[in-house]
C-alpha cells in the first residue's frame, strides 16, 4: 500500500484540480490534508486543508459518505463509487469517485486516503430525488 511520501504531484499535475488527500484517525475522522481547486469550490470552501469531512458534507448524507471511506479504511480496499458523487451541490454531479487507501508502512494500518473525483453536472432531479452510488471495493491484498 502507497505511503502519503509516495506520492509526488509533479507526476499527476493533469489531475490536481480534482484530486484529495485526506488523513484518518478513529478519534477525529477524515480531515482535508489537501484538495484540488475543483473540490474547494462545489463544497463552497477556497480551500479545504484541516476541514473535516464532518464540517463539510451535507449532514442528511454525511453517514452515508462516511462508511463509504472507511470501507477503505476498514478493509484497506480501494473504493469505486459510480453515480451521484456530490451531495452537498446547487446542481447534481454523475459522475465517479475513487478512493486508494494510504499507509505510513506497507502492512501497517490506513492513515489516509487518495481520492479522485470525475463527473459531470446535470440540471435533472434533485439531489434527494436520485439514489446514493453504488459503491465496489477491491481489497489492497487481492490487487496482483
């Protein structure tokens, strides 16, 4: 499993603007390390470092994101999410999100996650009228 040092972003440039980099701790959740302008801007921040998850996401759908991202956590898997993948938006995101686990040691436990967010706006059905995404999980170990 990829450790936060492994990750350089010269080598992803392209995706930035879309990317987030979150750290985990079973006291405080997920807060905001970094992310990409994009993200800042559909959550209504400028910028997200030391936001919590909890202070960010709309709170009817806050458990549901949240045991979506300890998915990768718990079973240190990396995480598809394909539908809606913006709750807390004026419009409705389709699009897909996924999340890679990060460890400080390969074998030791998940202190972060990678995310990537790809979608495109609609102005259909609100966000209470369309069903939460599906989500799939591919554990780290089953990864040849």
């Amino acid at each position: 499993m990829p450790a936060k040092a492994d990750i350089d972003p010269v080598d992803i440039g392209w995706a930035l603007s879309r990317i987030f980099l979150a750290d985990y701790s079973a006291e405080e959740g997920f807060t905001y390390r970094l992310a990409g302008a994009e993200i800042a801007k559909v959550l209504g921040k400028t910028n997200l470092k030391g936001s919590n998850l909890r202070d960010v996401v709309n709170p009817e759908r806050l458990e549901q994101v949240e045991q979506s991202w300890l998915r990768a956590v718990e079973e240190r898997a990396v995480i598809r999410m394909a539908g809606m993948v913006y709750y807390g938006a004026d419009r409705t995101a389709m699009g897909e999100r996924l999340l890679l686990p990060l460890a400080e040691q390969a074998n030791g436990p998940v202190t972060g996650l990678l995310g990537m967010t790809v979608c495109r706006w609609t102005d259909g059905p609100s966000a209470t009228e369309i069903e939460a995404p599906t989500v799939e999980a591919l554990p780290v170990g089953d990864i040849p």
